[in-house]
C-alpha cells in the first residue's frame, strides 16, 4: 500500500471529538491569516525556518504537510494559528486538533533532522491585538514517534480500505464500456476532447447541442481519467436542480451497464443546507440541536454506513445521518473528503469560501471539474463577487446594536451621510470605494468581531445578517479593481428630506474572470459545456479561462428539415413600440395554432409584457386554451405549469425569457411543438447596466456586444432548444422582431437553423 494523506487530513480524521459548534466566531479571514504568519515570523530571530515541506511514512502510509516555522536556536517547532478575542473561548476539541497536527509536525522534523527531541510550540496569533499566546511542550523523539504511529494507526484501517476502494474503482472504470454500445453524434467528440483536457492538463470549452447526450459524454471520460491516474476525483457543478437529477441518473446509468458486477464509485449530492437541515429552528452547536450534540464522537460509525452505498444522494445520506443521530448536511461536506465524484451548486467550487476548492487546496488532489450549462456561470459569479449595504437596514441594525458599537456605527453613519449629500444624481458611480467610507467598515467590522469574540451571543439575529453583509462588502471593498465598479443609489423620494432618504453601497462585480482564475489553476482540467457558448472568446474573457484553453463547437444530431425558423421581420418589440406590437404577436400565435394544433411555448421579456399579451389573447381568441408564468412561482406551481404540456393538452403556454421555463426543460415529441420568441432577451437599458456596459468597453472594447447582445442571444437561443429534443422532434420557432434581420443577430443563431 501506498496511500499517502495530508498532516490536516489524517488529524481531522484521528483527533477531532466532541459537538458539532458553527456558532458564530469571529474568524480571520485567509488574507489576515497569512498577514498573522508573516508578523509571527517577523518577530523571530535571524535563521527562522518557515514553510517547512515535511514527509514521513509508516506501514505503506505517507504523511506529508508543511510546518509553519522552527527555531533552531531554540530547537522549537512551531504550530501556529490566527485568532480573534478571548482564547479561553475557543473549544477544547479544536485545541486538540492543533495539538495533534504540532505533534505530528514534531516528528516529522526529528526524523527529517535526526534531532533527539524539541519544544513543540502551540502560537496563537490575535489579529486584533496582534499579541501572541505561546503554549509549549517538550517532547523527546520517542514519544513524538509513539504520538505519529498513534495516530496513523487509528488511521490506517481507514487508509487500506480507501487504497482497495480507489484501486478496484479504478481497475473496474478501466474495464468500463460506453453504456449505450455507440455514441450518439457527437458525442464521441465531445467525449474524446474532454479525456484529452484531463491528460494533458488543459482546460476546454464545448459548445454542443441538447440532445446529444452532454452529460454523460462528460463524466464517462473523466471517469476513463481517473482510471488511467490523470486525475482523482470528478467534480460535477451544475446551476440548478435538474442538471443535478441528470448527472446522478448518468452516473445510475453506468452502475446498470456493469450489473451485476458492482461499480466501486462513490457520488455524493451536496444540497443546499436549508433543504437538508432537520432542525432549522434550532442553531447549529451542541447546546442547541441534538443532530450537532456529539457530532464527531459518532461521525465514524456514520461515515461507514453512508459508504457502505454507493450513491450517497439526499436520501441516501438523510438515512444514514438519522440512523447515527448526526447532521445530514455536515455529514455530507464530510463525505466530499471521500467521494470520487461530487455533484452540487456552482458556489461549492467557485464561490469565495468554497468548500471543494478549499478541500482541493489542502489535499493536493488533481481534481476534473466539469461545469454544466456553463453559460450560467457569467451571472452567477457575478454575484458572488458583488456585496451591497442597504442604509435602511443599516438603521436598523443601529437601533438594536450594543453601547460598544455606538461609536463605529456612527462614524459609519457620518461618512455614509456625507457620500450621500454630495450626491446630485440618484446613480452615481465612483472610481474607487472612497477611503473614508472603508475605513469606517473595517472599524465596524473590527469592532463587531472584537465584540462576538467577548459575547458571542450580544447581537440580535436581525443586526447580525447586516454585520455578516458588512463583512462581505470590506472583503470586496479591499480586492476593489477594474474588474468591479463602486455604485451609490438612492431611493426616489425626492419629498422625504435629505438625511431621512436611504440609498443602497454596491460593490458590483462586473468581470468575476479574476475570481474564478485561481479556481482553474488548482484543478487538473476545467470542462465548460453548454449548448450555447457562442462567441466563446465572450465567455472566455469574462470567465477568466487560461489562454491555452480548447474550443470545442460540436456538429449536433438535428437536421435543418426538423426545425421551422421563421422570422417576424415586421414587429418591433422595443420598449417604444410594445404597445402596437401586442395585436401582432396574438395574431401571428394564432394563426400558427389554427394551422397547426399542439403545445406551443411563447417567450416574452417581462411579466407586464406577457400579462398584457396573455390577456389580448383571452379576449381576440377565447377558444385558444393558454395558462402563463406568475412571478414568483414555487416548485409544486411550476411543476404544473409544466404538467399541462405533459398531459398533452393543446394550447399555448407563456413564460419569460430567461426564466425557470427557458432552459432546463425537456419537452420531448408532441408534448411541445413549437415556440415563440417575443424579444431579443436583450438585458434592460438602465444605469447600472450602462455602467457596466462601460466597463466591458474599457477592458474588451465591445462593450454593447459584451454587456446586451450576447447574453440576450443567448437566452434566445436556450428558449428555442426547448423544441427539438431528439433526432426524431419536427417543430417550429418564431422569432418576433425585426432585428432577427440584421447579419450580426444571424451570425449568433446555431448554425443547423435554415432562418426563414
């Protein structure tokens, strides 16, 4: 056996015990953390080793970490950890746990160094006070050797049963053939081009139609890596639910196509943590809810019947939780420590705290990350990286604060005032966050974390949620360049005076290209697929892929024959002209019914524009069945929505472009025949949009082209792949307005359309 596991890793697994304890702690972040190392560093004396890259084996187990520092002078190793507050707080099970990785670090060094013993020094570093709480032990080499072989061993059995899972995992996908016998067209290419990212170490963007069978043309080569050893786990991140179904419905494919031998592959579902909570009124530490009481005491015993499944869904993982009395949700984000493939949400890899790529980080692990309806990234990392503070809510927040935050919240409050007095316009745009309004944040935020330090129950949950956006918005406020833009915006009220008016800070993200960069650098291959990346420099540039990235534009299965693409070249449906543009869109959706009676879908830009079409239509054609999009809609109102079109009654549905009916919808043969498109999806002309069309201009030069026509296309285009699903679909798309005329539209559309 040669397994080999990070110092952090095999710690967390031997020594943690005790609750389950997320109650607010007022942590540094990663950036104050590394500033806390270098101020520790800085203050030793000259020949203080830092970084210290150690390995060490036992019985075929491979210990491998870095130390943060050692003083030869004084034969001391030192652990050190970041801090705010009163360290008397910090639980006796997380002492433990950096004991135990101090201890491992010790004889490591003492094999390494042939040293005899050392002092072993726990350094806690106060960011706030910047004073250091030094806690050591003397050890000889003998009982830091007695402490590794301890551990090891409690994790060795562990260890040789991942080293048999990750070895019959991979001789059983070696042997694994293509579930369906023959690809699809296509789909062979797709599924070669994404094998070919993963050995060579690159990342590709693949552009291919619905239909072919994208998803499991993604996942079934990587799984091919993972058994020739390029890469050790598969990430599959999705937008939405269904991307999600699909991906573990691919995977349940495979298990069938190898039955009745096993498939020895792990897939793990992360859910979002208020679908998977059991408790929600209750707070997640031992005191509170009995799902956290114990929580690591019994973790073990849990994690061991989660895998005695393969298929560790949301089910699954819920039944195996309750059976052992732990979360099922912290057990999930234990089990992506031991899962070959991990399906979830965009904001697991890619968001500022998140946990698969921190995980990739601390492990090491050459990880395959695939990226489902990759044209949803763009939006959904902007607003990761866009933090905003209502002054609204800031007041009430300033109403229920304890005395000690009375003096930062006012100097908030002033600099706040002052921005918004010398503001004429109601959007004004900045061209940096002003240093006086910064720095009163970050006092806040020290004083608000100083406080949780001392009394982490002293702040009411309403001010908390303020405080928490406060933080997220100095984060954004410190990484600030011309990849985002500062905006102020204030309420309308022009009655109300002047100090009694709020207005909203934004820290808007424009470009997240410069967030999403480091997470491709720490995969192995990065795979963009989507039936709509078109252009792919535009994706390219504002997603930040690598410069040596692959394009893929893959010839999809459908034939010009099965689609009818007729444009509407004598309707306009700019906000000018909606009005005299409703009587000929109700008109053109009825003649085409009459011709033809089935299931149409008609796209509109707006709720009001689809209400008031919704309604000409009632009364010009009261026998033409029709059921619309609400705003806000829950799941069980969408699913009937969709319902009438399954049941294969005839009429016309309505929703909105670019909402839940557009993309992700699968209305396979007559259930859906055809659909209108009553816009060019083009994003509204407004300030904050204008603002950024600006700064796409400045950084791409193509501005418009960056900021409307190409996300507009885009959600065009995903709206009309709702009507031909399968190679056997006959189906008919209008495209309703008059700039489906002009070539620089035409070049956007898929290139099997014959436009009429």
């Amino acid at each position: 056996m040669t397994y080999v596991v990070a110092v952090r890793a095999m710690c967390e697994f031997t020594a943690r015990r005790g609750d389950l304890d997320l109650r607010f702690t007022p942590a540094p972040t990663s950036l104050e953390g590394m500033a806390g190392h270098v101020t520790v560093a800085g203050r030793r004396p000259s020949g203080y080793e830092t970084e210290i890259t150690l390995t060490g084996t036992h019985r075929g187990l491979t210990v491998r970490g870095r130390a943060d520092g050692y003083d030869a002078a004084a034969n001391r190793l030192e652990e050190v950890k970041t801090h705010r507050g009163d360290l008397d707080r910090m639980p006796a099970n997380h002492r433990a746990l950096h004991w135990a990785q101090a201890l491992v670090y010790g004889h490591l060094l003492c094999r390494a160094r042939g040293l005899a013993g050392l002092t072993v020094a726990l350094v806690y570093f106060d960011i706030g006070s910047q004073k250091e709480t030094l806690l050591t032990e003397t050890y000889t080499a003998r009982d830091l050797e007695i402490f590794f072989v301890e551990q090891c061993e409690r994790f060795l059995d562990w260890a040789v049963q991942e080293e048999a899972h990750r070895d019959a995992r991979n001789a059983a996908l070696g042997a694994l053939k293509f579930p369906h016998g023959q690809f699809r067209s296509g789909q062979r290419e797709l599924a070669v081009s994404v094998y070919r990212a993963a050995r060579d170490g690159k990342a590709l963007m693949a552009q291919a139609p619905t239909g072919i069978g994208k998803t499991l043309a993604t996942i079934f080569p990587l799984l091919k890596a993972c058994a020739s050893d390029q890469i050790d786990r598969v990430f599959f991140l999705t937008a939405k639910t269904p991307g999600r179904a699909l991906a573990l419905d691919a995977i349940e494919t495979l298990h069938q196509s190898t039955a009745p031998a096993s498939l020895p592959l792990r897939t793990l579902e992360l859910v979002a943590r208020d679908k998977a909570c059991e408790h929600p009124d209750k707070a997640c530490n031992g005191e509170s809810c009995p799902l956290a009481r114990g929580f690591y005491d019994r973790l073990d015993a849990a994690r061991s019947t989660a895998l005695a499944g393969l298929r560790l869904d949301r089910a699954a993982l819920r039944e195996a939780a309750l059976k052992h009395d732990v979360c099922p949700y912290y057990l999930a984000q234990e089990l992506a420590r031991w899962s070959d493939v991990v399906v979830g949400d965009y904001n697991y890899y890619y968001d500022s705290s998140a946990m698969l790529y921190a995980l990739t980080q601390i492990n090491q692990w050459r990880v395959g990350v695939l990226v489902d309806e990759a044209h949803n990234l763009l939006d959904r990392a902007r607003r990761m990286y866009t933090a905003s503070l209502d002054q609204t809510a800031f007041r009430v927040a300033r109403k229920s604060a304890p005395a000690a935050l009375r003096k930062p919240l006012e100097r908030l409050q002033r600099e706040w005032n002052a921005l918004k007095r010398a503001q004429t316009d109601r959007y004004q745009v900045y061209a940096d966050v002003p240093g006086k309004l910064l720095s009163a944040a970050q006092n806040l935020i020290g004083a608000v974390t100083d406080l949780l330090a001392e009394a982490p129950l002293s702040i009411d949950e309403a001010s908390l949620r303020f405080f928490f956006d406060a933080m997220h918005f100095v984060a954004l406020a410190e990484q600030f360049g011309e990849h985002s833009i500062f905006d102020i915006t204030r309420t309308s009220d022009s009655y109300a005076p002047r100090d009694k008016t709020s207005c909203t800070l934004c820290v808007r993200n424009v470009i997240p290209a410069p967030f999403l960069a480091p997470r491709y650098a720490a995969a192995r291959t990065t795979v963009m697929f989507s039936g709509t990346l078109n252009p792919h420099h535009f994706y390219r540039d504002t997603l930040g892929l690598p410069g040596q990235t692959n394009w893929l534009d893959v010839e999809g299965p459908f034939r010009a024959e099965q689609l009818q693409v007729r444009v509407a070249g004598n309707v306009s449906t700019r906000w000018r002209d909606r009005e005299r543009s409703l009587l000929p869109i109700v008109d053109l959706i009825a003649r085409q019914y009459a011709a033809l009676p089935g299931n149409y879908l008609g796209f509109l830009s707006s709720f009001d524009y689809l209400q008031r079409v919704v309604a000409l239509m009632r009364e010009r054609h009261p026998d033409l069945p029709v059921w619309a999009q609400e705003p806000g809609m829950d799941e069980a109102a969408r699913d009937a929505f969709l319902a009438r079109f399954r049941t294969m009654n005839r009429g016309v549905g309505f929703a909105v472009l670019g909402g839940a009916f557009s993309e992700g919808v699968d209305l396979a043969g007559q259930q859906l025949i055809g659909a209108f498109i009553a816009t060019l999806g083009l994003p509204q002309i407004n300030d904050v949009n204008e603002q950024m069309r600006r700064t796409m201009d400045a950084k791409f030069g193509n501005g418009y082209d960056y900021m409307y026509l190409y996300p507009g296309l885009q959600k065009v285009v995903q709206a009309a792949g709702r009507v031909i699903r399968t190679e056997q679909d006959q189906g008919v798309v209008h495209l309703i307005d008059d700039r489906y005329r002009r070539p620089e539209v035409r070049r956007l559309l898929p290139r099997w359309w014959q436009v009429q």
